[in-house]
C-alpha cells in the first residue's frame, strides 16, 4: 500500500531527512502500438490491445538528507527517471513508501510550460506558480533574461525555440526560487558551455542555502563535479549507493 506523505518538519537543520523511500516497487502496464486486423481481434477473442507488464523498481530504499546533491546513474531504462517521478508523486507506486518534508520540484527537459506566450510571460506564469509575487517576479526580470542568454528571443512564443531554448527557459523558470527538494532529469544535457556552467553555479547556490537535489545525468563528469553522493540503479535494483568516486568507479567498471 503506497505511503506518500510529508516528513516531520520539526528539525530543519542541516543533515534532516527529506526524501525518504522504503522498499519501492513499482509497476505499469505498456500496451502495443501496432494495429492488428479484424481477424487477428477475433481470434484474440476481441480482448483489446496487448499489455506487457513493466517492473520498474524493485525495492529501492533510500534517504536523501538536506543539503546533499545526490547523483543517480544506470544504463537506459534502468528505472532512474521513473525513481524521480515517484519521489515527485508524479507515478502511482505499486508498494513500499515514499516520504518527502515538502513538495518536490521537478525540472526536466520538457517542463510544463505554455508553447504559445512569450518567454517574459511564461517567466511570470511560472514565478506565480511557485508562490513568488508579481512585483517581485518583474523587478528580477532583467537578471533572470540575463541569466537565460536568450535575448531578444524572450519576446517571442515558446513555439518557436529550439529544444535548447527551451531547456534553458525552463531551468531559470524552476529555479526562481530554490525548493527545499529539487529534481533534475537531464535538465542540464543541453545548451552551450555557457549556459551549463551558469546552471551548475546555480546548483552550488542551491546547495549552499541546504536544498536537497537529484539529478538523472549520463554525464559522469557532472556527477563528479557537482553531487556529494551517487546512486547506481540498473533494472530497477538499486546496486550501490555511496560517495561519489566509488560508486561511479564501480559503474564504469
């Protein structure tokens, strides 16, 4: 039976607990895309279309402290974004629990934004979203547009950037404010040079004021230079989770 619910706040110190998962399972269905004719629907008895059941994690238990930058790694379908989008509560997990002191804020490569209004405008849509004030939100704009490098582009429709754009719109727009729990899934795969070292200085800022990250990364040389601890998952297991060098080392191997 699934446990989602806040941690104790009582002690905000550096070091509190505040994603907490006890012996995650999780399980979803994927049907078939491909179209089967009236005959092969009547000799499947008319059932619909074939599912195949996906195990996507299996009994993965950690605990994420403030303060901490922790990096998840594993080949491709190994489960670590679906690990993200539980801790967000995002996917209905199958047993086990999932703990967290205060909601999570997920910033992926495609972050929910609206394709139609202008960069500026989905900057304020988005700081009014995470609680900030108009006047506060439009007296940060200049060093929020400076910040994004996108230029004259901001006062254009979302619809006309390239995945880049977008991706660097949607970092600056989740990190308005620093959340106490921030989830980063391939967020920092693209952009230029420029704009990935800005967005790992914002990292370190975070971390700095005791915000509590996981990132998804295939860039170890990020998880090296960025995250205090990395976790190994590989088909839904979590195999290792300790500092960083080792467990990258173990990886590699």
């Amino acid at each position: 039976m699934l446990e989602q619910n806040c941690l104790s706040k009582d002690a905000p110190g550096i070091g509190a607990v505040t994603v907490e998962v006890r012996d995650l399972h999780l399980k979803y269905e994927v049907y078939a895309d491909r179209q089967i004719t009236m005959r092969q629907l009547a000799a499947r008895g008319f059932r619909g279309r074939e599912a195949t059941l996906i195990h996507a994690l299996k009994g993965v238990t950690l605990e994420v402290r403030q303060g901490e930058v922790v990096g998840v790694v594993g080949s491709n379908g190994s489960g670590k974004s679906t690990l993200l989008a539980a801790v967000a509560g995002l996917l209905p997990v199958t047993t086990g629990s999932v703990r967290v002191r205060s909601q999570p804020s997920l910033l992926g490569v495609n972050a929910s934004l609206k394709k139609e209004l202008s960069g500026y405008r989905n900057i304020e849509l988005g700081g009014l979203a995470l609680g900030l004030p108009l006047a506060v939100i439009r007296s940060e704009l200049p060093a929020i547009a400076e910040f994004t490098g996108l230029g004259e582009a901001l006062e254009r429709p979302m619809r006309t950037y390239s995945s880049g754009m977008r991706a660097r719109l949607a970092f600056s727009v989740a990190t308005l404010r620093t959340p106490e729990i921030l989830l980063i899934d391939e967020a920092l795969a693209v952009g230029d040079r420029t704009f990935r070292r800005r967005s790992w200085e914002r990292i370190r800022e975070m971390q700095a004021q005791a915000g509590t990250i996981l990132m998804v990364t295939h860039n170890l040389r990020e998880i090296r230079d960025t995250c205090t601890r990395a976790v190994w998952i590989e088909q839904g297991v979590l195999k290792m989770d300790g500092p960083v060098d080792a467990v990258l080392a173990a990886y590699e191997t």
